[in-house]
C-alpha cells in the first residue's frame, strides 16, 4: 500500500484523537473525578486514555494498515510532530 494512501488517513485520524483526549479529560471531571482524591482519578484517567487511544488505533490499524514497520514508524513520528506543535 502507498503512502499516499496510508497518510492521508493518519493525518486525518490525528483531530480525532485529539478529541478521545478531550472527552477523556471531560468524563474525568465531570464524572468520576468529583468522588475521589486527585490520584486515584488521574490514575483511572491514565489506564482509561489508554484504552480508548488503544482501541481507536487498532480500528485505525484494521481499517488501513501500514506496508511496513518503518511506515509506521513514520506515521507515529508524524502524530508526535503534530502534538508537539
């Protein structure tokens, strides 16, 4: 498969992650995070941002595979180039 089949997608993926994140921070606060100490919420947040980030990229991963480790190695340094501007 092309890159320029495969980018495209990723790149449209990463808002959407960006979103999982969001509402991720949202259920925290005003759902389970009210009814506990700091710590334990931020650990639920942690273990369930991690899920719901895990679960979309195998979705992502099953809808449009990279050709190879080093494509995918692409796509995630892409994805840390786009959080970190």
């Amino acid at each position: 498969m092309s890159q320029k089949r495969v980018f495209p997608v990723y790149l449209a993926a990463w808002p959407l992650m960006a979103v999982i994140g969001i509402l991720n921070g949202m259920l925290r606060t005003y759902g389970y995070g009210p009814s506990m100490n700091e710590l334990a919420a931020h650990q639920i947040s942690t273990v369930l941002g991690v899920v719901f980030f895990g679960l979309f990229i195998w979705f992502l991963t099953g809808y449009r595979k990279t050709s190879s480790s080093g494509q995918a190695l692409s796509v995630g340094l892409m994805w840390l180039g786009l959080t970190l501007c």
